[in-house]
C-alpha cells in the first residue's frame, strides 16, 4: 500500500517529525508517476522505515493575489 501525500503535508510532517526543522531529506525520490497541470506525482521512500508514499507537488501558478 502506499501512502498519498500533498507536498504541503509532506513539509509539515517532515517539519513536526524532525522537531520543527524543515527537512526534506528523509525520503528518497524513486520515480516520478505523472505531471499535471497544478502539480507532479512521485513515488517516494522513506529512508529510516523503508515505507513506499507518493508525494503531490504542487505547482505555483501566482506567486501573489494580484497575479490571480
């Protein structure tokens, strides 16, 4: 089974699981599964556990509110 995350998500666990650290080097990217219009997919390995995720990056279409 593998686990969805959004790459929000995906920072925020990193973030809580390393004590408030932004860390995004505990998982190993193996492949990417597909690339849309608001964001990639990749299938991701956790290094310490070995578990299997896949992780949504979302993409930044307006960097302001202006832009929108």
């Amino acid at each position: 089974m593998v686990r969805t995350w959004t790459s929000g998500e995906f920072a925020w666990a990193t973030a809580r699981a390393s004590g408030g650290a932004h860390t995004m080097n505990r998982y190993v990217v193996l492949q990417q599964l597909g690339d849309g219009t608001y964001g990639s997919v990749v299938l991701a390995q956790r290094r310490d556990t070995g578990e299997k995720v896949a992780i949504k990056r979302m993409k930044r279409k307006y960097y302001s509110w202006d832009e929108a």
